[in-house]
C-alpha cells in the first residue's frame, strides 16, 4: 500500500462503523423535542417580545437612516443616542429606535479613522401620513379659497392640485412650512406648467412635493445639535407597508417553490425513497435556523431569507452526496439489509462530510467575525445551518429513507409485533 | 491520450488568457487601453449600488389617484350635460369607493333619461352601482369608474412610463442606469449620485406625463410658399460650420393627402444622440448630472440627446441671426425616429409647430388598437369625450390635409395626416410602413401613449434606499478581508490535509474565481455585498468536489489499485455525487433569482455562476492537472495526497 502514496492524514479512521443507524430513534426523539422547542420559541417571542421572529423593515415596512456627524473641519463629531431619542421624541416622533453605528472612512488629512454616526429606525415610510396628509389637504382647500380650489389629494410625497387660479410657490411653501413640511423647489418647466391654465377646462393643475422622510428626520436632528454640527445622510432604506408585504409574500413563496423544486429533482434523480428523507432534513435544518433567530432575537431580513434558501440547498447537497453513495453500494452490496448498506455508506463518506463542512464553516465563519450588517447576517445563519446540516444528512435524511424503505419497500415492518 | 492531453492543456491556457483578457477593462481604465482592445473588450463588471453608492427606488402605479382624477373629470362632464339638457341637481364624488360619481337629480322623473345617457356615452369606463340609502336615492344615478377600465390603463400606464422615466433619465446622461419592470412594479436604479441630484431626479420620475396635440405649421403647400421660416432655417443649417460640427443634418419631408391630392412639404433638421465630454457649465445647462466619484475640473461625460444638440442649436440661431428666431406663435417639437431598415440608426428630427395647444390628454376618453379589416392593417381608435369630440371636430375641420403631433412628455410621438374632419367623437390612425409586426408595435406604442396621457397616473415609491458610496466601501473592505483569511484558512486545510493533490485543488480554485469574474464581466452582470458573500461561500463549497473526488480516490488506494486506476475510479465515480450536490445548491439559486431583488439577484446570480465554474473547474481542470501530475507519460508510481 505504500507503494503508491504515503500514509493519508486522516481525519476519521478508514473501516470506521460508528453506529448511526441502530440509534436512530434516540436521534429522532432529540431533534424532535429541539425542532418543537424552536416552535415553541416562536410563540414564546410573540407573547414576550411582540413578534415571532425580529423582522426588520423588509417585512415590516419603514425606514432605516444611518446619518454621519462631524464638526465643520470635517473630523468626527461624537453624539450621545440619548439625545437624538430626546430630540425625536420632542419633535412629536414615536416608535422609533436609535443606536450607535461607526464604520472606518477617510478623514481630512486622508487617514483612516472611525465614522462618528447613528442609526435611526422609524416605522414610518413616506414624509406624510394618510390622515395627516387628509388634513393638511382640507387646510389648502381652506387657505387657498382666493382663487379657489378643486381638489387637492396626495400621492406620495406629492399633492396634485387642481386650483381655480394659480399659487405662487412662496405661498405654498409658507402654508407647508405651517404643517413642518418642506416644500421642494419648482424646476422652470414645472413654473412653466403651473403658470397656465389647461386649455378647455381653464384650470391651473398643479404639484406641490415634499422634502422626504430622511431629509426630515435630518433637519429634525441638525437643529437639536446646533450649527456647529454637520449631519449627512450617509444611508437611507425604506419600505412601504405594501412593499413590505409582497416581500414577505416572495419569501415564503421562495422557500415553498425551493422545497417542491428540490423534492421533484430528487425523485427524479434517485427514486421516491430518498426525496422525504432529505426534505424532512431540510425542514428540519430551516426550523433550526429559525428557532436560534428566534432564541438569540438577530433580525431577520431579506438576506436571511436568502441564507436560509442556501442552508436548504447546502443540506441537500450534504444528504445527497450520502444517498449517492448508498445507491451506488446497494447494488454493490447485495447481499446485506438496507440498513446496513446505509450505516457502511455513511461512514465510508464520513471523511467527507466533515472535511466539507469544516471548509465551509471556516470561510462563513470568517464572513461572521469580520463582516458587517448584512454580510455578518448572512454568515450566521450559514454558520447554524452547516452545523444542523451535517447532523440533519447523517441523522435524520438516511434514518427517513430507511424507515420508508422498511415501511413501504420490504414487505411487512421486520420486528413489529 | 498524450494528444488529447496537449489538446486539452492548449484549450485550458487559451480560457485563461481569454479570461484574463476578460476582466482588464473592469480594473483598468478605459483610455489607457489601445482602441482595438476596448472594441474586442469592453464589457465590465458593474458595482451594485450597495457597493458603489446611488438610488434604487421600487415604484407602482398610484391608480387610485388616477381614477379619483377621472371621476373629477366625469363629475364636470356630467355638470355640463345637465345644464345642456336644462335640468337641476348637483354631482358629487364621494371620497368610497374610489372613483365613485354620484349623481343627484332635483326631479326623480328624469333618473332614467340620465341612466341611459350616462350608460350611452361611457358604457366601457364605469361601473353602474347602489345609491347610498338615504332620502336621496330614489333621484340619484350613482356610478364608478369601472376596475376593468382601470386595469386596462395601469397596464397601457406601466409600459409607458418605463419609457417615460427610461427617456427622462437618459436625458439626465446618468451613467448605466436600470429601468426594470417586475409584476407591476417599476424597478429604478441609479448608480452614483449625490443628495441634491438625487432629489432633483426623483422628482423627475415622479412627474406625471403631459399629452398634447398641435398642428405642424408646413413650408409648402402644392409648390406655394405658406411659412417659409423653416426653409430658411434649413438653407442656414446645410451650409452653417457649426450644425456640421454638431453633426446635424438637413432633410425635407413631403406627403400627399389622398382625398385632394395637395401635395405638403416640410424642413428639418436632424440629428443623432451621442456620448460627450462637457465642461461642467455647459453639462448642468443641459442637465446632466455629474455622476463621477472624483469630480474632473475639466469637465464630464454626458448622454448628449439628438433631441438636445437640436435644441441646443436651434434656440441658438436667433442669437446668430434675428431672421431665424422663433415667433410667439410657433414652437419646435422633436420626434425619435426609428427607420424601418434596421441599418439606419434611430435619430431625432425637428418640427415646426404652432404653440397653441389644441386638445390636451383630458380630452381622450380611451384608445385601442384594432386591426381595419378593409386595409387589413392595425389602426389605433381613439375615443374622445364629449367637450374633446367637439374640439377634435372643429381642429380637423380646419386643418385637413395638415400634420397633427401627438406629444407626450414634450416628445412628438407621432405626427400623422388629419385626412378628413372627423367629427364622430372618435378618430383612427392608421399605420406608416410595411411591416404588420412593426406597425403592431408602434400602434400599441401610441395606444399607451395616449391612454397614460388620458388618465395620468403618477408612479408612488413602495420601497426606497439611498447608498452612500462611503458606507459601501468600508463593508467591501471588510468582505474583502474575510474572503482572503477565508481563502487562507481554506488553502491551509487543503494543502495540509492533501498534500500535492490539495495544492492542485488549490490551483484549481483560484482559477474558478478568475473564471467566475470572467464570466460576470462578459455578461456585464452586477456585484453586489451579497454577490462577495456568494463569492466566498463558493471558495467553501467549491472544495467539496475536490473532496468528493480525493477521498475516492483514497479508497480506491487503500483497497490496493495502482495510482493510475484509482485516480481514474475517483474521478468517474465522484462524478454523479458532485453533480447532484452542486444541482441543488443550484436549485436554490434559481429561487433566490426569480423572487429576490436588487443585492439578493446579485447573490444568486454569483451562486449559479460558482456552481458552472465549480463544476468546470473541479472536474475538467483538476483532472487536466492530474493526468500531467500522474498520466501516461510520467509513470507516477506514488501520488501525495
């Protein structure tokens, strides 16, 4: 043997048997009680902290700004999250949540230094609220009654108005100034076209936009902090309440679609045996996933979605690899119980399937320690999901393929009285 | 074999090369490449907005402002029929449903004279409904505007006003920016830009659309001078230095209206867009948005329209010579025309135009297109309203045989003959050209031109987020650093554990993501913060193959096979389990593409392009270097692995 190659370096023992297959039901019985306490956990979250899992406004809706603070020359100006809350709140905001958040820029002089910034979460989305939209439009009908006005609604940030005479802009922008909304500048075509009636109907048709959410929120905390302090908005994300909702809608629709897609490939590519077992293993994998969003309270965003259509994947991938391998020695093995061939398979590919997700976990886990927001999101649940997957392939995929090939494959269940 | 493997290896060298050659233009700069280089290469990788800093906006339609519009409008043709007939009562719209016109009548006896008018003049646009109960009722015709009027329009709408907001970008010489639609949502991305331009092109988008109809003043009617002004122009324009420098053209337009046989000629101009560097003053009067990181003090890189250089120059002339300057009464209009031979690049021509604006958008009630079974061509119908059908008489009475521009958005598009006075309330256009599958086309075109500008229905943002280019470079930095202790870590393990076989499959992995930057070059596809992470991941899963197809080999070793037989085995026999694995992984991939958007495309795009490369690098490439490592020619008797 020597003769061709050195001693392997090994991480398992060739001719290993370990038992995985006798102790199948013990491994059942375990990952039950886990996957119903990561249920459980679920339903814990919502009594206690208000929600299954901590959505973030991908789901939820709102708006997420991440504003720098620096003094004139440009270097860092550090701010106390405290006080932004106290200015939010004075300002009539509610719901809305502020933390610190320093990243690594250029400072003046070009070297590296830390960001002094801040991240506010609201759960509103568009400058204007419905009803307060409501009433700043029957306030315009009143205001404006010389020369008179038509109807007055919002889409948007942007009221259209049909008026019986034209408004001047500094007019308007008083009036909105009134209602603490700034009102964006006209561009020439738009002084064009709101100076002239439409031919027919004689009326001025005319639109009036708001500064947006962000730069609100901006001019709210520049004037807590005083001139000296430059606020910039370095991030803004948004998402309506309708917007949200298809998210969601997409999600699901993604995991349900991956799972059926998955499943048919399965009993396509090997046969109706092996497609439950690696499905049930990547439920079980997903529930996993989920329950320890659940337990630690990390956000769950779009990116998890994506993380966890990539455990499912990678979970399969695990499973199938074993299953290949069983297929390949029950024609080979003939002569022993399926069983058997499955507990030989599984640890002639044992070597494997650790190596594979060491390698795996390594690279995610290195995306964990030093990525950032969505990256470091991303990477733990990559990080649970390769753990979970390589139990759920070796301890619950192939125990699943066997009971349904004693089940249903073998005659009557051997042993059963 | 010995052929087959030179064969192999001279194919493998030239795909590194290729690639190689591939990715240049994304990380040199593009004037510092010989021009034969950037015409065989010029495609890059796009940095996704995350990454890069900029706009990305998810728009729908507000189609219930829209219909609440057209109930207005209902409401002040209905008060109009009332007086016409000398009847008295009052119209409201009530704010439920949307769209909602009641209709309140002082004498209940006339309820169904105006049932039948209002079902007579817009049976296709409402919904008949229940009057509220209340003392009202009996003398109420109470209607909607119906929900299949206001789908057909948000359909007609949502085409539109990509092209819409596509056209008014571009104007804006903002560098690659995407206009998607999905379901019946608009996608708007737009890389780079700072607060205040941000603002003003948001406010570009949101703008709804302006359709308008004017009549094109021609020069010559039958060899008789009418308006010699745009000859002049024209006989100016082909002998002037700078319309050549410009590259503006000259070109006369002629038709003939069939009933009498009056043969119009018109004079244009014309001109093609382009791509130029301007100084800054000139780029913000044309409003060009500076898009560069690094501001140039020289100047910057514009989307220059045809449309623009016409306008540019023609406002100019009078400047130059009082004789050519435009007069109160007329204006000029630009259409893009798109020649029929595909040969000829589109390109905008100029119109002479009268300024007044004969019939606006709230003068169309609906359009369709319909094929004339007498011409068996397509023609598009237009449906006017009452006050529009009357105005639309008197227009064509008067202006047979003349041009009538169909504008929306201050872009002529299309200009047919007014044939005869159409006085019915509804009017068709038929087609110019030959081919059935293009006039479809352009008929469809006009038909949404015409409906979004009948019901103009503003685009609301559902999602929106602003990238500052700051925040995206510190996250790449760190991606960056974690993909390379990744890398390291990753490299370690193999080459520890594997030996020489490990430093293969390490070789191996380098160029799978050399050829997976290749191909997201080629494609010009987008990188994104969850495309590195994609990046990464497959660094990690791309040594599964390797794996696969090492400890099968080992197996084969220990069961006593010679080198040669064993590595052969491996390879044939890992095949199926790679591929399986690799397929699912996959399968996820193609979810995460269809539903997912913006950063999280970008992670699926970068899944799918690491499982073909993976596939390709783990076992055509690794088995290439195997058969040099321990092939036929060298009579390996051992392996390191």
């Amino acid at each position: 043997m020597s003769e061709t190659h050195k001693p392997f370096r090994e991480l398992v023992k060739p001719n290993g048997n370990f038992e995985f297959i006798e102790k199948r039901k013990t491994w059942a019985m375990v990952s039950l009680i886990v996957v119903l306490g990561c249920i459980a956990m679920l339903f814990v979250n919502k009594s206690t902290r208000g929600d299954y899992l901590n959505w973030t406004i991908d789901f939820k809706g709102g708006t997420e700004l991440i504003l720098a603070f620096e003094n004139q020359d440009g270097t860092p100006h550090p701010v106390d999250a405290a006080m932004i809350r106290g200015a939010l709140n004075d300002a009539g905001k509610s719901g809305f949540a502020v933390s610190n958040f320093a990243w690594k820029t250029e400072g003046p002089d070009g070297r590296a230094i830390e960001a002094s910034g801040m991240l506010v979460r609201t759960p509103e989305f568009g400058a204007v609220k419905k009803e307060e939209g409501r009433a700043i439009a029957a306030d315009f009908v009143s205001t404006f009654a010389d020369p008179g006005i038509l109807k007055a609604s919002w889409s948007g940030d942007r009221m259209f108005v049909r008026a019986a005479g034209a408004i001047d802009w500094e007019a308007a922008r008083d009036f909105f100034h009134k209602h603490n909304k700034t009102l964006r500048e006209w561009s020439p075509e738009n002084i064009e076209e709101f100076s002239v009636p439409s031919e027919g109907t004689e009326e001025y048709n005319l639109q009036f936009s708001v500064a947006g959410l962000d730069a609100q929120y901006q001019e709210l905390i520049a004037k807590a902090l005083g001139d000296d302090v430059v606020v910039k908005i370095q991030n803004v994300y948004g998402v309506g309440a309708r917007a949200g909702e298809k998210l969601r809608n997409d999600g699901i629709k993604s995991l349900f679609y991956v799972m059926a897609l998955i499943m048919l490939y399965l009993a396509f590519r090997f046969d109706v045996r092996y497609a439950p077992g690696a499905v049930v293993a990547l439920l079980h994998d997903a529930i996993l996933v989920i329950g320890v969003f659940a337990v630690t309270w990390q956000e769950v965003s779009l990116t998890t979605v994506a993380a966890l259509l990539t455990v499912i994947g990678y979970s399969v991938n695990d499973s199938v690899v074993i299953f290949d391998r069983i297929r390949e020695n029950v024609v080979r093995l003939k002569d022993k119980k399926f069983g058997r061939v499955i507990n030989i398979s599984l640890n002639e590919t044992m070597a494997r399937t650790l190596l594979t997700s060491i390698t795996l976990f390594v690279v995610t886990l290195m995306m964990n320690l030093l990525g950032t927001g969505l990256v470091r999101n991303f990477a733990f649940a990559m990080n649970i999901g390769v753990v979970v997957g390589v139990y759920s392939s070796v301890f619950i995929a192939s125990p699943v393929a066997l009971a349904i090939h004693n089940r249903w494959f073998s005659g009557p269940p051997p042993k059963k009285k | 074999m010995e052929r087959k493997v030179k064969w192999r290896t001279f194919w493998l060298v030239a795909l590194i090369g290729l690639s190689v050659m591939t990715l240049v233009p994304s990380f040199v700069a593009r004037d510092q490449l010989p021009s034969w280089f950037r015409g065989l290469f010029s495609t890059r990788i796009n940095y996704g907005l995350d990454l890069q800093g900029g706009l990305h906006i998810v728009y729908s339609i507000d189609l219930d402002k829209a219909v609440d519009d057209k109930a207005s409008e209902l409401k002040r043709d209905m008060e109009a029929q009332l007086e016409e007939l000398g009847m008295k009562g009052r119209v409201s719209t009530p704010p439920t449903p949307v769209g909602a016109v009641s209709v309140i009548l002082e004498d209940a006896k006339n309820v169904e004279q105006i049932k039948s008018r209002v079902a007579r003049d817009y049976d296709e646009i409402i919904a008949m409904r229940d009057c509220p109960a209340n003392d009202d009722a009996a003398k109420s015709v109470c209607f909607r505007v119906s929900s299949d009027y206001a789908e057909g329009i948000k359909e007609s709408a949502l085409e539109q006003a990509i092209q819409t907001v596509r056209e008014r970008i571009n104007e804006r010489g903002v560098a690659e920016p995407s206009v998607i639609a999905k379901g019946d949502q608009i996608i708007v991305e737009l890389p780079g830009l700072d607060e205040e331009e941000i603002g003003r092109v948001k406010d570009l988008i949101e703008r709804t659309a302006k359709l308008e109809f004017k009549i094109v003043d021609e020069a010559e009617v039958n060899g008789k001078v009418r308006n010699d002004f745009m000859k002049r122009v024209y006989g100016f324009a082909k002998s002037d230095q700078e319309a050549l420098d410009k590259n503006i053209t000259v070109d006369i337009d002629q038709w003939t209206h069939d009933e009498s046989g009056r043969v119009y000629v018109d004079y244009y101009l014309r001109a093609k867009d382009r791509r130029k560097f301007l100084e800054h003053a000139e780029a913000d009067e044309i409003g060009c948005l500076d898009v560069d990181e690094d501001r140039d003090p020289r100047g910057r890189y514009c989307n220059v329209t045809g449309r623009q250089v016409l306008l540019g120059y023609l406002e100019g002339l009078g400047a130059r010579n009082p004789q050519l300057s435009l007069d109160d009464d007329h204006a000029y209009g630009y259409e893009l025309v798109k020649p029929q031979d595909p040969k000829i690049d589109p390109y905008w021509r100029s119109y002479y135009l009268y300024r007044a604006v004969e019939l606006s958008g709230s003068a169309v009630q609906n359009s369709y297109v319909y094929w004339n079974p007498t011409s068996n061509k397509p023609e598009v119908l237009i449906e006017f309203n009452r006050w529009g059908g009357r105005r639309f008489g008197e227009l064509t009475g008067k202006s047979v045989g003349r041009k009538m521009a169909i504008i929306l958005d201050d872009k002529i598009n299309s200009a047919p003959t007014i044939q005869t006075q159409i006085a019915g309330g509804s009017s068709s256009i038929s087609m110019g050209g030959n081919n059935p599958q293009q006039m479809q086309t352009e008929a469809q075109d006009l038909v949404n031109v015409l409906r979004t500008g009948s019901l103009p229905a503003p685009l609301r943002a559902d999602s929106e987020s602003k990238v500052g280019p700051l925040l995206g470079a510190d996250a790449v930095n760190k991606a960056k650093f974690a993909f390379i202790l990744g890398s390291i870590l990753v490299v370690l393990i193999m080459v520890v554990y594997y030996r020489t076989c490990g430093v293969i499959s390490v070789v191996a992995l380098a160029l799978n993501i050399l050829f997976m930057m290749a191909i997201l070059a080629t494609f010009g596809a987008t990188l994104t913060l969850p495309g590195i992470a994609a990046l990464v991941l497959t660094v990690g899963m791309a040594v599964d193959a390797n794996i696969i197809i090492y400890e099968r080999i080992r197996e084969e070793l220990r069961s006593g096979k010679s080198v040669k037989g064993s590595v052969d085995a491996g390879f044939g026999r890992g095949f199926a389990a790679i591929l399986d694995g690799q397929l699912t992984t996959g399968i996820a991939g193609y979810v995460l593409y269809q539903f997912g958007s913006g950063p999280i495309r970008g992670f699926a795009v970068m899944l799918m392009i690491g499982i073909v490369c993976t596939l390709f690098s783990a076992t055509w490439v690794t088995r290439l270097f195997f058969e040099h490592y321990v092939g036929k020619g060298r009579k390996a008797p051992t392996i390191s692995l």
